[in-house]
C-alpha cells in the first residue's frame, strides 16, 4: 500500500526510526517528516575546503578516503576507527566507536581507500587535527557513480536539514527520500484553479523539488507554493473559527436612555477621545448583535483602553449581565479594580458592585467574593487566575475582558469563557501588533485601534545613558531621579532580575547575548547601592518583583499610589497596567536585556497626568550592536505602532511569534509574517471566497485535510483566542 500523509512513521519506516523522530522533533506521520523542511542548501561547487573548516559548526563536505583501520581500545572495552580523508588540499581525521572490534572493522571495510563520498558533521579539533566524531556519510557507491555525482555537482543542490546529536542532516534526507519513493497521490489544498492562476506547482511537485531539488531553480517555485499552502491553510482555519463564532446566539446587551453607561458618561470628567468614541462605538453595537463580539483593541500604552472596557462592562451590567475582566498579575488585578472603581465613583460602584478575587486572598475574603459573583450581586468582576478555578461560578457572564492577552493560554481563556452562555469577548492589548501579525495570529477577530491619547498629558522624553561611551552618566542618572523627588516626583527604577547574585530573574527579559554575562543590576543589588547613595540613600524607598507575597507587593503598590514611596526599585511586575499620575521618572537598567515592546510598556507607566514623564535608558551595550539598536529605537519614536514594526525588523517574526501558542508556530514552517505579507493578503482574500460558497469545504477536500492534518482543535483555538 501507498503512503499517504497521514500514515504512521512507525508504518513508514519502521518502529525504531519513528520512535527517534518522536524523540527528536515530535513527528509522527508521514505528514510531519515532510514538512520538515532544508534549513538551506550546500552547494556543492562551493563546500567548504577542508583546510577552511570552522571549529564548532556543523559542515557538509566531499572528499575521498585516505587512510582506515581499526583497532581495540587500549584502557577502556570497545574498539574504534581511524579515518583520514582529504579533498585533494587539505586532510582531516574521522573517528569512530565500536562496541566490539569486529563492528570496528565492518566499518574500517566499508570505508575503504579510495571511496568518496559526502560526509556532514561537526568540526572538532584534536592534538591540532582538525575532525569529524561519529559523521553522517554516503558514499558514491562506484567509480561511474563518484563521476556522476562529481559531475553534478555544480548543479544539484545539498538539502542541510535541522539536526540533532542522534539524527544527522544526511540520515533525514535518506529517510525523506523513502518516504517520497512510497508516497502515493496527494490531496490539493489549492484549488486547481487558484494553482494555475497564481503558476504554482502541485503538492507533489511541490515536496518533490524542496526535498530533492535538481537545480538551485526547482527551490523557490516549491517554497513559494508550499508557503501559500500555510498561509490558505492559517486563514481558512482563522475564517472558520470566526464563522463558527458568528453561528452561536448571543444575549444582546443594549444600553438603555438613563442607564449605567449613559450615567457614567454623564459623570466623566472630560471628554472621550475621537478613537475612545470610534471603538466604543464598534463595541456597542457588537454587544447587541446576533452573534458574540469577538473583538481585540490595540491602544497606545496610556491611551484609555480600560476606560473602554468598563463602558462595555456598564452596557452588559445594565441587563443584569456580569462581566470578569481577567488581568495577569495580582498587582495587574488590585490596579484594575481601585482604578474601575475611581472612575465609577461612590454613586455607580455600589450598583455594579466590583468585586477582586484572587488566589492569594486570605480564605474568607475570597470566599466572600466567590459568593457576590455566584449571586449575581457583583456585576463587574476582576482577578487573576482564580476567576478560572472550578469553585468561581456566575449567575450570568455576559462579558469576557482579557487584559493584556499575550500573556495568557488559550485552555486559560476557554475556561473563563466556558463559565457563561456565548458571552461576548473584548481582547486588551497594549503592545501594538503589525498588521501582518494581526492578520496572522489574530485573524478571527475584528480589530479595533486606538491611538490618539487623552487630552492633559505632558509627554514622555526618552533618553539612553550610554555607560559604554560615558560612564560619568551613571551619576547623572541618580541626580536626575534626586531632582525629580526633591519636586515632589516619584520615580520607578527596574531591574532585569532579583538578584544577580542567585540569579533570579523575571519573565519577560531576554536571555544574555552569547559570550554576554547576564544582567548587572538586580533590585536586590540596586537597594543596597543607593542605601548609601548621599540623597537618594535617606528618601522613602521599596522593592517590588514577582517572588513577593501577594498582599506584601499589593500594600507596596498601594503605598507607591498613595505617594508614601518616593523611589520604586522594581522588577517588570509593574510593566503594564499600573498607574500612578504623580511619577514623572522611568530608569531602565540594563536596558539591552528588554525587548522593544517591553521598554515601550514600561515608559508608559510615566507621564500619566499632568506631570511631564522621563525614561531614562541604562545600557553598556555597544553603539552598532543589535541590543544598542533596540534601546535607541524606544528613545527615538513614542509612537508603539512604529516601534512594533521596528522590532519585527529587529528580531525576526519568529521570536515576535514566539510568545503564542503551539497551533500558531507549528502552522509556520516556510510562512514569514514580514517577507510574505502580501502573500498572507492574498490568501486571506482567496479564503473568504472559497468559504463564502463552501464554508464546510465539501467541494475542496484537500483544504478540508491539510486543515484538520495541519490544525488539530487544540491548535485552531489557539490560533483564534490567543
């Protein structure tokens, strides 16, 4: 019988190999070793001479064996092989292992003088002799066949594959190989039509030439349709789960002439802006249509994304609906619900009712809480992971607020959603996402924008202290944030770890550079170097990070708020959503270690009122390095969306992508957010026509499979809610 792509490696290949690919890269079909694609191609005109080998990478080379033998070990059971090969310049050594000596000499035999043959390892070097232990290697099976090949070998491509220690790039071509040889027909996930209109390949021709490409020109034509099938795939998923979203009945929430929202707006004390109105106006009539809102709000770090959601909470509490806004942290959490019920004031609170619940809670407070929510009495609710626990029931959730979603799990967000009857869901995030990115990870949800900020904000200025160029600017940083303080100021100063001398650090700080030490600056170090620092050593100073107990960070966030700290030496526990208008000062120590979107967060938590913000950015980085370049990109624009796109050119896709669920990176093999863009356009364009006359994909049953091989329904939540 054929393979077909949904057939077991174990049936392909037998159990032994399949138990290694599992092993090794978590495959299990047919399906998942093909789309395991070359990382890159050797050519061979071009392999890396012998004599030019670098000493720690992985290489692929052609050379002819000089000298074998075999011999028993000398200290130690077992045997090895000695091998010398050379190129026709330069020479190496190969050594080999065996368990016993007539093993060694089986291969000492098969490596005879005289053989070539292409041999892929890793450089080592031994008494000054450069080597390969335990290589992958084919060799050209006759003199005609060692011509042909050397022939071809300006022409035919060497697919390089990832690799590890147990399975070598040349082994997973072998085992591709066999699998291509017993593949039987494919299905299309492109329709015939679509193929020949947009001049790409078939599937087959497709996996044929990435695989085994005979000239350098068979690659791109396969990459390029086999890119389009991820990117039809993605969005027909993304299209479904919409659509699916769509047929569910929704409770509708109309707000009513004299009603919570029309009272709380009424109240407000300025004047929304243009933006504010626009999507609270997309909300509004998403909480009265037939289906529940799905919607993601992107705003600006300060730009009133809460204010927006409470509106929402109003107009579902005004049915007796209750909305759960779920916030990451506890800190996050207690934020929230002193800042909803500020804005709500002493008339509207008492009629809404919001309620914190969180698991760090003394037992009977939470179990009063628990106790308003079940009731119905509390019409807004906000917590952590709690509000997800099996004991938190609600009379009626109407409304699911998610702040800061990339920092929550899809199963995370079901659970919460699972705990009303359709409700409506509202996604917050302040780190401004490509559009690209959008339409790739969050290609379910329509997409509101907020951008304009509130009137009365003073503004941000963004400064690097470069320590690297002029390490007198340490000083200056201090004496500015004494200056700050001495006008009634309050100031924060975050760390990328705890305590540098442990170790400890927090999520969110990029990991050191290769060769780089980790950060200088823990809070735990910073505290007891300004405990004698001449003024900043006798002022009102804390600490705050992740491994506090609950109420300790929440009573030093309090205090902080109430301006009964004047110096808060912090972790990025207060990245988002903490908000005191009287600080004016962000110092960001080692500034390298934070990505873009994180440095962009953290300045936010400054110039929040009327007091005018300053972030000052603490680096030893190099000027030119890429680490140097993130931080002057922050301090250059204060502009988020621009900034996203800066560290999309920065970092790559891959780690701006990298924070999301599995569903997402395993649908992203060949697929590159940035480079393909109009690519992802044109697929989400070819996807709503197709599923407009189709949408259960009857008459496209290859789309219909690679979906469902490609997408498991774990993975399509998580690329719909995450």
């Amino acid at each position: 019988m054929p393979l077909s792509l949904d057939s077991t490696l174990a049936e392909a290949l037998g159990a032994t190999v399949a138990k290694s690919l599992t092993r090794a890269f978590g495959m299990e079909t047919v399906g998942d070793l093909l789309s395991h694609y070359p990382r890159r191609y050797a050519d061979p005109a071009e392999l890396t001479p012998i004599r030019e080998l670098p000493v720690g990478e992985n290489v692929t080379i052609v050379a002819e064996v000089l000298t074998s033998s075999a011999r028993a070990m000398r200290n130690r059971r077992g045997a090895m092989v000695e091998v010398i090969i050379g190129d026709g310049i330069g020479k190496m050594s190969l050594t080999f292992f065996a368990k016993s000596l007539d093993q060694a000499k089986w291969r000492a035999d098969q490596l005879a003088v005289g053989r070539r043959g292409i041999f892929s390892g890793k450089v080592g070097e031994f008494n000054g002799v450069t080597q390969f232990s335990h290589p992958e290697y084919e060799l050209f099976d006759d003199e005609d066949e060692a011509r042909r090949r050397a022939d071809a070998r300006a022409t035919v491509p060497i697919p390089i594959y990832p690799a590890t220690a147990s399975l070598a790039s040349m082994q997973i071509a072998r085992l591709i190989g066999r699998v291509l040889d017993d593949l039987g027909p494919l299905p299309e996930p492109l329709p015939d039509d679509v193929r020949r209109r947009e001049e790409l390949l078939t599937a087959r021709e497709a996996l044929e030439q990435i695989h085994r490409p005979k000239t350098r020109t068979d690659i791109d034509p396969a990459v390029r349709t086999l890119r389009m099938h991820e990117a039809l795939t993605l969005q027909t998923a993304l299209l479904q789960q919409r659509d699916a979203v769509r047929a569910l009945s929704a409770t509708a929430r109309p707000a009513h002439p004299g009603g919570l929202l029309e009272r709380f707006d009424a109240a407000l004390p300025y004047t929304l802006t243009d933006d504010q109105h626009t999507v609270g106006a997309q909300i509004a009539k998403d909480l009265v249509g037939a289906w529940p809102m799905n919607r993601l709000v992107q705003g600006e770090v300060g730009s009133g994304k809460t204010l927006v959601a409470l509106r929402a909470m109003l107009q579902v509490a005004e049915s007796g609906g209750q909305a759960a806004l779920i916030a990451p942290t506890e800190v996050l959490a207690g934020q929230h619900l002193r800042s909803i019920a500020k804005m709500l004031g002493p008339e509207l609170s008492p009629l809404v009712m919001p309620t914190l619940l969180t698991g760090q809670m003394p037992a009977a407070d939470r179990r009063k809480a628990a106790l308003r929510v079940a009731s119905g009495q509390a019409l807004i609710v906000v917590g952590t992971h709690a509000l997800l626990g099996e004991k938190t029931t609600f009379a009626d959730l109407g409304l699911v607020v998610v702040d800061e979603q990339h920092r929550f799990g899809v199963e995370q967000r079901e659970a919460l959603r699972a705990k009303g009857s359709s409700p409506h869901a509202l996604v917050l995030t302040a780190t401004p996402i490509p559009r690209t990115v959008a339409m790739t990870v969050f290609g379910d949800l329509d997409t509101s924008v907020i951008r304009t900020m509130p009137a009365g904000r003073a503004g941000i200025q963004s400064f690097v202290a470069p320590l690297a160029e002029h390490p007198g600017w340490w000083q200056r940083v201090w004496q500015r944030a004494s200056e700050e303080i001495a006008q009634g100021r309050q100031v924060f100063a975050v760390c990328a770890a705890i305590d540098t001398t442990k170790k400890t650090g927090e999520a969110g700080a990029l990991p050191a550079q290769e060769g780089a030490n980790g950060p200088r600056w823990g809070v735990v170090q910073l505290d007891e170097a300004l405990s004698t620092h001449p003024t900043l050593g006798g002022l009102r100073r804390a600490v705050l990070h992740g491994k506090m107990p609950s109420d300790e960070k929440d009573a030093v966030m309090q205090a902080f708020a109430r301006g009964e700290i004047d110096l808060l030496l912090a972790t990025t526990v207060i990245e988002v959503g903490v908000d005191v208008p009287n600080a004016s000062t962000m110092i960001v120590l080692d500034a390298d270690r934070f990505g873009v979107s994180q440095l962009h967060q953290l300045r936010g938590r400054v110039g929040r009122g009327g007091v005018p913000g300053l972030c000052l950015l603490v680096t030893e980085a190099e000027e030119g390095s890429v680490a140097r370049e993130r931080v002057d990109a922050v301090a250059a624009t204060l502009d988020g969306f621009q900034l996203a796109e800066v560290d999309l050119e920065l970092r790559g896709e891959g780690d701006v992508l990298g924070s999301v669920q599995a569903g997402v990176r395993s649908s992203l093999r060949l697929l590159r957010v940035v480079k393909d863009s109009r690519l992802i356009v044109r697929a989400r364009e070819l996807a709503e026509v197709i599923l407009s006359s189709d949408p259960a994909l009857a008459a496209h049953p290859g789309l219909r499979e690679a979906i469902e091989r490609r997408v498991s329904d774990e993975d399509r939540a998580a690329l719909a809610k995450n």
